[in-house]
C-alpha cells in the first residue's frame, strides 16, 4: 500500500471544534483510540484574537484502524459543548486543480486523458464562424421546413 495511501486512511477530520480546543485537548480526547503521529489545528488566513484556529483539526494515527475506531466512537460527540463531526479526511487538493482554481478545466493535466479528448477534436481559437460542432454535426440542421411555430396539425 502506498505511503499517502495509507497516511490518508490514518487520518481524520474534526469538525465543529470551539475555539478552547487545543492541540493538547484532541490529543486528550483522541488518545485513547490509539498512538497518534500528528495533530494540526490549521490557522485562520486573517489572524484574529478571537480563534485561534478555524474550527477544525486533522488527527493522524500510527494505525488506519485506530483511526476507524475513533471515527466510530467520537463521530458526533460533545467537545467543549459543541458537537464535533468526525470524518475520514480528504487528500488536500492542488491549488491549480478542480473548483476554485485558477486554470481552466480543459487546460488541467490529465483532463485530455481521462476525457478521451483528442487534439484535433477541440475547436480552434479564433475560428468565430459559430457554424459546425466539432464532431461535425450542425445543431441547427432539421429545422429548416416549418414556417409556424407549435405542434402541427393532421
């Protein structure tokens, strides 16, 4: 098993977290599930006196089935008064790939391939005439022959 693989099924999300949580406190709450490797409460982008971090946290175990077994004991309970979501965490996403990135999807390495996209099926730039899809059919053919608009009459 790959190394981000198994680091991934090792780690979880922690949501809903009170500000008063700490490091120390998941470390605490978690513990008993298992050895933990890495706890990170990630920072807020604009510092504030108000939080110290953004309201969520990533606990990673030395062990993928200690962190299932946290997952199915802690998911939805009490911290500090607030109920916490306990998830599987997600791999982190690039910063130029999927939603919210700067490059266009079709631009995107590997979007050709998993699309089966050719070269020469895309549309040229600049070509402007509006005219023939790129697979060759007009989507404006058939439509020619009625001169009134509605269903037709027998």
């Amino acid at each position: 098993m790959a190394e981000a693989t198994r680091q991934q099924q090792s780690t979880l999300f922690i949501g809903g977290l009170d500000h008063q949580v700490t490091t120390q406190t998941l470390h605490d709450a978690f513990i008993p599930f298992g050895e933990i490797v890495d706890i990170s409460l990630p920072k807020p982008e604009l510092p504030s006196n108000k939080s110290p971090h953004r309201g969520f946290g990533y606990i990673e175990f030395s062990l993928a089935q200690d962190a299932r077994e946290a997952l199915d004991n802690m998911d939805q309970a009490e911290l500090y008064g607030r109920v916490i979501k306990v998830n599987q965490a997600k791999p982190q996403k690039d910063a130029g790939e999927g939603l919210g990135s700067r490059t266009a999807i079709w631009e995107q390495e590997g979007y050709a391939t998993k699309y089966n996209v050719n070269q020469g099926d895309a549309i040229e730039e600049g070509d402007g005439d509006g005219g023939e899809q790129p697979n060759g059919n007009d989507p404006m053919q058939g439509l020619e022959g009625p001169d009134e608009a509605g269903p037709r009459m027998q």
